[in-house]
C-alpha cells in the first residue's frame, strides 16, 4: 500500500517569493513610467526659465509637461498590471488628463500672482492642494468602475503627498543663477527618488487589485484542478 502523495503545493517561502516578485514587478514599471514622465515635464518647466517663457506661455507648457507625466505613468501602471487590466485607452487618456490638471493646478498661484500672505489665499491653495493630490487616482478609479475599489484613492492620494516632498529637495541648492544643467539634474534625481517612492507605497494596495489572489496554498485562487483564476471579490 503505497503512501498518500504529497501535496503539489508551493511552501511559505515560494509564495513570499512570489509575492516579492508581483512588487518589485508593480515598483520597476511604475517607477520608470513616472521617472521618464517627470523628466519630460521637469524638462518643458525649465525650458520656460532658459527661454524666458513666462504667464500664459508657461502654464500651456506645463499642462503639456502634465500629460506627458499622465501618460507615462499610466504605461507604467499598465505594464505593471498581471490581472484586472482597465480598458488601455480610457486608463491612460484619464491619468493623461488628470496630469495636466494636477501641474495646472501646481502653477496657477505663481501664473496667477495670488497673494500667498492672504488668509482667503492660503485656505484656496490648501483645498488646491488636496483637489491636486486626488486627482489622478479619483479619474483612475472612474475608470476602474469596480465596486470596493474606492481604496485606491486614498492611498494614492497618500503616495503622492509623501512622495511629492523629493521635489521640493531640490530648492535648498539653486536659485536664479544656477545653471540649467545643475537645475535639471537636481530634479531628474529628485524625479526619480519621488517615482520609486511611489511606485513602493502604491504596491501594496495594486497587488490586491492587479494580481490574482492566493489562497492559503499559496496558489492563484481556483488553480487548483482548474486552469481558470478566479478574480478578487473586489474585481467585478
């Protein structure tokens, strides 16, 4: 009588592997998806300061500067994705928009040349601010359009208001005559420290939506004698 087989199940050790290969699979595509796209609208923003480009002029230039950013982080993201993909275009269109919305937004007091000691000005640029911080991830999830995935938003939203905090590292060691390669490369690296940062807290809550679930075996949900992987609960 021979002994019962051994489960074909992955241990504790290959799902962790496994776990740690679906994050540092989200970190890489979006990290460089939002580093080039930074460095593209960090690029146009400094060619306002060498060209002397100033009001309207500038702001076009930044909303530009945004959808580029936009776009790139939404390939980024795509690419990042294993399961539960959005439709590409309305993903990437939506973030593209909400980009240059966002960098809009971020250049208007200094277009605009608000008084930043008004009382009335600082309770506008707060409410901006927060409007600014949620606004990809409230157009990423109109897109998604999935019951339960409202949590995307506030912890991309928190991301990006910790990861945002790289760009203004840069301000301590220029000013009016630094010259523009320093500038740039001061903010490419502050780009690329900001991308990595949020590509990393943005993993966590992307693996619960983007990659299939495990059960306790460590396997996808519903591999076992089947081929089909059954979707999160929060997936539609």
């Amino acid at each position: 009588m021979r002994a019962p087989a051994e489960p074909d199940t992955p241990s504790g050790a290959d799902q962790r592997r496994s776990e740690r290969r679906e994050r540092g699979r989200w970190i890489v595509a979006v990290s460089a998806g939002e580093g080039v796209g930074f460095a593209i609208a960090t690029a146009l923003a400094v060619l306002t300061i060498g060209g002397g480009i100033d009001g309207p002029g500038r702001l076009a230039l930044a909303v530009v500067g945004g959808a580029f950013e936009g776009t790139a982080l939404a390939l980024g993201q795509y690419l990042g994705m294993r399961e539960g993909h959005p439709v590409a275009w309305r993903w990437i269109a939506a973030t593209a928009l909400a980009g240059a919305f966002a960098w809009a937004l971020g250049m208007l007091p200094s277009t605009a040349g608000i008084d930043l000691g008004s009382p009335v000005a600082l309770i506008t640029i707060g409410v901006g601010g927060i409007v600014l911080l949620a606004s990809i991830p409230v157009a990423q999830w109109l897109v998604l359009a999935r019951p339960r995935t409202f949590r995307w938003v506030p912890v991309n939203a928190g991301a990006w208001a910790v990861s945002i905090l790289w760009t203004f590292a840069p301000s301590p060691f220029i000013d009016e005559r630094s010259p523009i390669p320093l500038i740039v490369a001061l903010y490419v690296v502050a780009g690329i420290l900001m991308a990595v940062t949020f590509a990393s807290l943005t993993a966590g809550v992307a693996r619960t939506m983007f990659f299939p679930r495990r059960d306790g075996s460590g396997q996808p949900s519903g591999a076992r004698g089947s081929s089909t992987v059954r979707p999160d609960p929060s997936w539609p």
